[in-house]
C-alpha cells in the first residue's frame, strides 16, 4: 500500500465485532481494511461449539461461524490481511497505525482486539482448550448437565459462574488459590450451593495439572495445604480473569478503565474522535458472541455518520 494513502477506516481485530463492522461499512461503499495478527474470528473460531449464537437452532462450530463471517465481510469489499499493530497515533484529521513496522493511515479507526482469558499455565490446560477446558461459562456450560466440574478461582466472576454452572451440573469442586475474594453478596449465594452438597469449596489449593485419560479431561491435580490432591471431573472452567489486548494504545491518547478496557459512549466512540471500539475490548462488553456483533453494527453506523460530517467539512 502507498503510504500516502489514507483509508476511510482501519479495523484493527479480525473477530466477530469487527467483521460485523466491515459487513456494514462495506456494504455503505466505506474503503475498509481489518488487521488480525493471529486467528481471524478471534476467540469464537478457536471455541468448538457454539450454542448460543441465534439463528443456529442446533448450534454451529466456532470455526465455522468465523468462516461465514469472514466470507460475508469479504464478499463486500473488505480487506482482511494480517498484521500486528503496534500503535496507534492521532494526526488531527487522520490516524497513524502501525503495522508490523510500517505506518498506515485512516480517518476513522475501529480498536476490537477483543480480550484473553487469562491462563493459569499447567500442564495439560492449553492442549484441552474447548475440549474439557472452557474459559465461558454462558458458552459451554450446558454440555456438562449432570456431570462433574472443577473450576479455578476465587474472585467474583469464578463464583459467579459457580453459581451458574449449578444449574447444569450434578457438582462442582471449587479451587481456590488462597481464600474467596468475592462480594460478600456472592459469598452468601455461593454458601446456599454449599450447604446443598452442590458446590465444595476448597481453599489454599493450587492447581498443578489437567490430567486426560483417552483424550478426554478427567482429573485435576492441585497441591491443597501443602499436600497432593486429586480431583475426578467431567470438565474444568478457568476464571481468573481477562487481559484485555490493548497494550499496544500505550501513548494512544485512548482512555481505558482501571483494567485496560477501552472506555466509549453508547455509540461505541472513544474520547479521541475519529477512533473507536466495540466487541470485548470495550468497558461494560458482555463477552458474548452475538452483543460483540450488534456492537460492530452500531460503531459502523458511528463511523459512517462521522465521516459524513468529514466530507461536509471539506
């Protein structure tokens, strides 16, 4: 690409929201190119079954859904290519981003590099990812009806979606690091669990590995007050946070909340005009599939009013 060119927008992500995105820009004859520097569809084409995206009564592969996607973005005119962005700087009536090394510019930017779950790193956790090791409960919990699950953590959203994978499962072995560091409102709701023989908490536990057996999860294993322990399971669902994948907006200019989400209006517009963000990068995402998408709808329909006004000024 000439450096001299300026796009109308750079998409920076290539997951669900931003193809959503492209989708509607495109089709507005918006000049629009995504940078992904790793798996197009993000996390959603790395989850093997998605159930609860609509329009898929019988659900659909991750993989599967990001290729639709993909091909819908592509069938309009978007430019998906792969790139790491490094940084992002605001030129007054453009942006500068930087991809692998080299500046390329915009009017209008879209930040949706989603966030990563972040990992406890065992052994035995990123080979069964989607396979026996879930980070989302509202995704996946619903293969595990009547059956056994341990999950990892101790803050409010591992007791949370405790609470929630009750409903599914026959019971839950909670391992906690140190103590539970939750609400003292979710600590009220999780002990009715406890004290139905539903939930068992464990304390002091650190867990040391995933074990499989024929390929499938079946045992946990974990250090508990200094001595080995073992737990037989069905699944395990790790909760010990996000990482949002904003680090490369250091010096952007870009305000982000007190864990690095990227914060925005309701029409998913940043404090720097001209930049925005949707999808699970953003401050009060749901981290679902289908809201990352209607959130992609509403910044395209945001990025094609502003550069109206653009062409109305020049």
């Amino acid at each position: 690409m000439d450096n001299s060119e300026i796009r109308d927008v750079i998409m920076i992500g290539a997951g669900p929201s931003a193809l959503a995105a492209a989708v509607y820009t495109t089709r507005e004859d918006i000049d629009t190119v995504l940078y992904e520097k790793s798996t197009i569809g993000g996390l959603a084409a790395i989850t093997d079954m998605v159930d609860n995206y609509p329009g898929f009564p019988d659900g659909i592969q991750g993989l599967t859904l990001a290729g639709y996607l993909e091909k819908q973005a592509e069938r309009f005119g978007a430019h998906i290519d792969f790139g790491d962005v490094s940084a992002l700087r605001d030129a007054g009536d453009h942006k500068i981003v930087t991809v692998d090394g080299a500046e390329v510019k915009a009017k209008t930017v879209l930040i949706a590099t989603g966030s990563d779950y972040k990992k406890i790193g065992v052994p035995g956790e990123a080979e069964n990812y989607g396979r026996g090791v879930h980070y989302c409960a509202t995704c996946d919990g619903a293969f595990y009806r009547e059956k056994k699950l341990v999950v990892i953590g101790g803050g409010n959203s591992a007791v949370q979606e405790t609470i929630f994978l009750t409903r599914f499962t026959s019971h839950i072995d909670l391992l906690v690091r140190s103590t539970i560091k939750a609400s003292d409102i979710l600590e009220k709701e999780l002990q009715k669990f406890v004290d139905e023989g539903k939930v068992t908490v464990h304390l002091n536990t650190q867990t040391t590995e995933i074990v499989t057996t024929d390929r499938q999860v079946s045992s946990v294993s974990a250090i508990k007050e200094g001595q080995p322990v073992s737990f037989d399971t069905d699944g395990v669902f790790v909760f010990v946070g996000l990482k949002p994948n904003t680090e490369f907006l250091a010096g952007s200019g870009v305000e982000l909340d007190d864990i690095g989400l990227v914060k925005t209006t309701t029409k998913m517009e940043t404090n720097l005009p001209g930049v925005f963000a949707s999808g699970d990068v953003r401050s009060g995402s749901t981290d679902q599939i289908a809201s990352a998408v209607g959130e992609g709808a509403t910044a395209a329909l945001a990025i094609r009013e502003y550069l109206d006004r653009l062409h109305m000024i020049a």
